[in-house]
C-alpha cells in the first residue's frame, strides 16, 4: 500500500518538511514531551500539550440516491480514497483530513441545507456537486461564505466565466456538446436527427442540446424534433419513444442520466427501430451497460474521460479505486478523485482557506491522474474528448 500511496500522491507534488532534529529547541521540546508522556501515565491525566493537531474538515456533497445517484456515489467514494491515501501519506501539514460526506438528494433546498451543514460544521473545502443544477444552487452560500468549491462534472454554461468559488475539473457544457456535433458532422454523418432531454437537470441538458442543435444545424443537418421529459419512476419511455420515432429521422439523440437512457433505449428497441443513438457524457457510466443491456450496443458517447488511459498515475488510482470498492471508478470517480486532491494540494501549499482560491489563481495547473488540468482566471478548464461506443457490453475507445 505505502508504493501505491507514493505512486499516486506523487502527481501532486505533495512534500512534507520533516523538523530540524539537529536543532536544540526541536531536541528540548521531544524530550519535554516525552517528559510530560511519562508523568501523564503515572497520574493518568490527559496531555492537551502534546495532543494531535485537530484534523482539517474537508465537505463532500453529490446525489448519492435517486435515480442519479451512481455519479454521485462514484465520486463520493473516489473522494474518500483520495483523503484516505493523503491520511497515508501524513495528511496536510501533518494534520489529517476528516471528510463529512452529503447528500444533495438531487433536489435544491436539500442541496443548499446540507451546504449550509458543511459550512456550519467548519469545511474548509468542498468538493461537489455532481450535477449543474445543484451547482447552480449553492454557489451564492459559498460564494457568501468564500470556500472553494470544485466539482467533478458540473459543466453548465450558466456558471462559465463566472468571477465566484466554484472551480471545475470538466470542461463546460457548451464546449463539449459542440465538439461532440462536430464529430458526428465529420466523422459520422447521422443526417436528420430527433432527440430528448431530462428537464429536471435544464442547467445542463438544456444548455448541451442547445449547443449541439446550434453546431449541427449550422454544419447543414438537422435536428427534427426535440421532446422534454421529468426523470421520474413514474415516467412512461415508451411514450417519450413513440412520439421521438413518430417524425422521421436518421438517428436519436438522449440528453439523460444513465438510468432513464437505457430505459428510453430499450423502448426505442422494443418498438422495432434501429436507429443509431447518440448520448451525452451524463449518462456514459457502467450503470448504462447493466441496465440498457442489448439495448444499448452501437450506442455512442463521447467524454471527457480516456478509459484506455495507461498513464501510471491513472492505472495506481484505478487499481486502489477498485480494491477498495470493487468496481470501476468511471469519470465521476476520476475527476472526483482529481477534484479532491487539487484541493488538499492547495491547501498543502496555503493552509489559510481564506486563500485558497487567491492560491488557485496564482498557480492554476495540476497534474491530474489522466492530463494536466489547467483552470482558466473563472476556474474553467477545456479537456480532451473521447469517443466511445458500446461493443459486447464494454465501453470502447474509437477516437
């Protein structure tokens, strides 16, 4: 475990400054503290002297439930391998990190509630949300409260260019979306498309299918028809599927988290289409595959993330992600994990976390476990696209 510690630790640059023991003060207070070690034993009495320092509280908050919740509980779990690595490794300025972990519910008031909890309860950080709507909510608390936010994938353009304590390790909406139409301009021609989109999430399904509709229809195709929908249990996809395959097209669009795309796949399936579909990052996670099963082959999903990658700092962090949880991290877990360390680097660096954002700025770039994250003066960042398909059940890398 200490070699896996090193292995991914080292992509942060972390150093830790042992003490002078040649030092005479240094040598007089060991010996005082043994001292009073002894003393304590024999009275068995406490020793507030030579107590631990307290630890730093470090806030988690994502959609760890409801039908969202596999991105949150990816990043969750990435974020508290990465402050149990860092515990490891003698913490931040050899105080350990305590990480209080929140569920936004996937619903706003809840979101600012728990917030407002992490801030209470003296987080100095927090890294979340998951989604662009739950983002969009807390910002004015943490921009009143002026702690750094980072989120894994909370991409909406609503928050781009943005002067306020919310930085972001995934690039933001607009600019993936119109990378994504380019390619299927380009690359894979689709011709005239119909699409759906989650409306509980607008922030960012809203924003991403306006993106793309604009490059497509500007690249000379088309999208024919676009129907909105509530993620819901109660949602009816076969509906949500007959009205999309009632106008003729040559390809289907989903803007949705990974549950209601494969249950919107399968009923385009059952009604006996073959239409190539495209989908958003949103919903390119493993639950995808269990629950779309046939359903989804020959979908496609570009993201911001490399399955494939073999750089060493991603393989160690995949090989402790899935000894510790026993699967695969996805991208949330990746840039979540990402997110988090950039955090601890930070205040590594400057352990006032009135400064932290002041620290950001003066040195924007880190090494994050697949690329380098450079985040732009508003905590912005522009990544690398990957575009996969679903073959046999897998994700594959074909670009």
């Amino acid at each position: 475990m200490k070699r896996r510690v090193s292995s991914i630790q080292s992509s942060f640059n972390q150093t830790i400054e042992p003490p002078d023991v040649n030092s005479q003060p240094a040598i007089n207070s060991i010996w005082a503290c043994i001292g009073a070690v002894v003393v304590a034993i024999l009275a068995g009495t406490a020793l507030p002297g030579c107590s631990p320092p307290e630890p730093i509280t470090l806030g988690f908050v994502g959609g760890i439930s409801g039908r969202g919740a596999d991105l949150g509980i990816a990043a969750r779990d990435a974020v508290q391998l990465a402050v149990e690595l860092r515990n490891q490794a003698g913490g931040i300025g050899g105080r350990q990190v305590s990480l209080v972990m929140k569920d936004d519910e996937q619903n706003t008031e809840v979101a600012q509630r728990v917030t407002r909890e992490l801030l209470q309860q003296g987080a100095v950080a927090i890294v979340g949300p998951i989604t662009s709507t739950m983002a969009k909510a807390i910002v004015p608390l943490v921009d009143e409260a002026k702690v750094m936010v980072i989120s894994s994938s909370a991409t909406t353009d609503e928050l781009t260019g943005k002067d306020d304590y919310l930085y972001r390790v995934n690039m933001s909406t607009a600019e993936a979306a119109t990378r994504i139409a380019q390619y299927h301009l380009k690359e894979r021609p689709l011709g005239p498309i119909v699409a759906a989109y989650d409306l509980s999430n607008r922030s960012y399904t809203e924003r991403w299918l306006n993106a793309f509709r604009t490059t497509y229809e500007e690249g000379g195709s088309e999208v024919r028809k676009t129907i909105g929908f509530e993620s819901s249990s109660e949602t009816a996809f076969v509906q949500v599927a007959q009205d999309l395959l009632a106008t003729p097209a040559d390809g289907v669009l989903i803007v949705a988290n990974s549950m209601d795309t494969a249950l919107l796949c399968q009923q385009i399936r059952k009604l006996g289409s073959h239409l190539p579909i495209i989908v958003s990052g949103w919903a390119g996670t493993e639950r995808l595959l269990e629950l779309g099963g046939k359903s989804v082959e020959g979908v496609m999903v570009a993201q911001n993330f490399d399955r494939e990658s073999t750089a060493p700092a991603y393989q160690a962090f995949r090989q402790a992600y899935r000894e510790r949880f026993h699967r695969e991290p996805g991208f949330s877990g990746t840039m979540a994990f990402d997110a988090a360390n950039i955090l601890m680097e930070v205040l590594t660096r400057q352990p006032d976390p009135k400064r932290v954002k002041e620290t950001l700025r003066a040195a924007p770039r880190f090494e994050g476990v697949q690329e380098p994250i450079v985040f732009d003066q508003f905590g912005d960042v522009i990544r690398q696209i990957h575009m996969t398909v679903v073959r046999d059940g897998q994700f594959v890398v074909i670009r």
